[in-house]
C-alpha cells in the first residue's frame, strides 16, 4: 500500500479548506421540531438554540427558524390555514412567533452575531394559502449591502378567503434562495434526512442520502398531516423547487457533531439534494 506524501496530505487539506470554504454564506433552516418540542405549548429548546447558533454563526447569511410548538399550536387553536381568520386571532399567532424569534434573537446577540430580524408579514401576501407576492426590493438592497437576515415562518395577509395564512419557513427558504443565490440551503429537522417514508411511524423507512432534485419527489412517501403547513409532501416539494437554484442539504439539528463534520467537508449523515 502506498503511503501517503507531503503532496497528497497538502492536497486533501487545500480540498478540505476549499470545501470549508464552499459551506459559507448559506441559508440555513432550523426546523421548529428541533428548537422547539411541538408537543408542549410554546416550549423552546434554549439550549439547542444557543448549541446550534454558536455552531452555525459565522456560516449563514440568512438564518430561518419554524413556527414549531409556537406558531403551529396557535395557529392550530385559531384555525388558521383551514377556515377565514380575523386580524386579532392572527396577530395571536404573529405575536407567538414573535416570542420565539426574540428568542432565537437573543442568542445570536448572545455570539454577538451581526443580524437584521426581518418578518414575513411585512414583505409577502398570500392567495388561498400559496405565495402570491413578494416584495423583495428591500431584501435585494440588503442583500447587496452585506446584511445578514433572521427571519421565520409567519402569518400573512391572504387576499383569498382566508384573511390571513401561513408563510412557512420552508417556503421562506425557497424565496431567499431565489434572491441570495447561496452556494447550499440547510434544512434541520429532529430526524437524519428525508426518508422514503416518515421514519416515525414506518420502521421500513430508508434514508435518501443522495438524489437530484427532479428524482426527489418520487423517491418519498410523507404523511400529508403533520403541521399546518401541509406536511412533508409540501415540503419536499419546495425543496424540490430550491434544488433548481442551489444544492440542499437535510440533516439533523440534535446530531451536533454530524453538523460539525458536515461544516467542515467531511463525511456526515443525512440527505443531499443535488441541483437539477
Ligand atoms: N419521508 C419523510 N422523511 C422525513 N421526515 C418525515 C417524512 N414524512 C414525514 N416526516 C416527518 O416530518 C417531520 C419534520 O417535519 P415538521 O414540519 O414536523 O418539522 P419542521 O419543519 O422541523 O418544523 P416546523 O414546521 O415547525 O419548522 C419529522 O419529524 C418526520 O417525522
Ligand atoms: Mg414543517
């Protein structure tokens, strides 16, 4: 066997750092199933946030966090997304996510992170309950100026029947992706990757580990209930749609050192979404 020279060693650690180098400037999503427990009202993983904020501080351009156990449940308890809501039962959902965004907030303050918290109810309308707008003017001019940018999923302004619905963070992803332009987008949920079926239910499920976008949304079978925002099958599919800009990645947000490996270009659990 060969033994490896001072040119093979320097060669692997230059490919090491130009990976490094490539996982910079992301979007990242944390999922609201991992700072948060989705089955108890509006509790936050404190420590998870600050574990995965000091992790990922210095990778992201444009941090998104779900509505998890604050935005789900209230929007649940209101019924928003499946009948006509009023301004003031949505501003009960605006204002529980506006608890949770003060805490993830404060953590990255926390790092001393440098980071603008933007809300999606002041740049995007919905029409029966899909995107229909988005004034991204603003958010280009950030974007130029080297901004970095919190934001999360929210309750918008729907010009359909419903008043007001949900803007989810995934969708999120999908509209800063189109403007960032990032080099990958992160999802972190509370479980490996997207599987072929929904790991916690079906015991037979595999993990997809590498597939390109247009492959993706026949691979999986989701339960199409899960949250409000339409599950997993919505999901993958706005992954699918991210996955014609940048390449996405869905890894587990409680699996820190997997997160750190990944980071740093080595070899790490989870599901790649190649571009195309
Ligand atoms: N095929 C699948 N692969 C992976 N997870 C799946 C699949 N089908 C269903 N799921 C479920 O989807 C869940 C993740 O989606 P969920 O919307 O609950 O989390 P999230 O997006 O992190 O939270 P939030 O919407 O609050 O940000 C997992 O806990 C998993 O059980
Ligand atoms: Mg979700």
């Amino acid at each position: 066997m060969r033994h490896l020279g001072d040119q093979d060693i320097l060669s692997i650690l230059l490919k090491q750092e130009w990976r490094e180098l490539l996982l910079r400037d992301l979007i990242v999503k944390l999922g609201g199933s991992v700072i948060t427990n989705k089955a108890v009202k509006e509790s936050p993983r404190i420590d998870v946030i600050r574990s995965l904020v000091g992790i990922l501080k210095d990778r992201f351009r444009v941090l998104i966090h779900g509505g998890g156990s604050f935005g789900h449940y209230v929007a649940y308890e209101v019924g928003l997304n499946r009948r006509p809501v009023s301004f003031e039962d949505a501003l009960k959902v605006m204002k529980s996510m506006d608890r949770l965004s003060n805490i993830v907030l404060r953590s990255l303050e926390e790092f001393n992170a440098k980071i603008l918290l933007i809300r999606p109810r002041e740049f995007v309308i919905n029409k029966e309950l899909r995107l229909y707008k988005v004034f991204e003017d603003a958010l280009v001019e950030y974007k130029k100026r080297g901004a970095n940018i919190l934001t999360h999923g929210d309750v918008v302004v729907d010009i359909g029947k419903y008043n007001f619905s949900v803007c989810s963070g995934d969708v999120l992803a999908l509209i800063f992706a189109r403007i960032f332009r990032p080099k990958a987008v992160i999802f972190l949920s509370d479980v490996d990757g997207i599987y072929t079926k929904d790991p916690k239910r079906d015991p037979s499920a595999k993990l997809i580990e590498d597939i390109s976008g247009s492959e993706l949304v026949g691979a999986f079978e989701g339960s199409s209930s899960t949250d409000v925002t339409g599950g997993m099958k919505l999901k993958v599919e706005t992954i699918k749609r991210i996955s014609e800009i940048t390449d996405v990645y869905v890894l587990n947000g409680f699996k820190l050192d997997n997160l750190k490996r990944f980071l740093s270009g080595d070899d790490f659990v989870g599901t790649r979404i190649r571009r195309g």
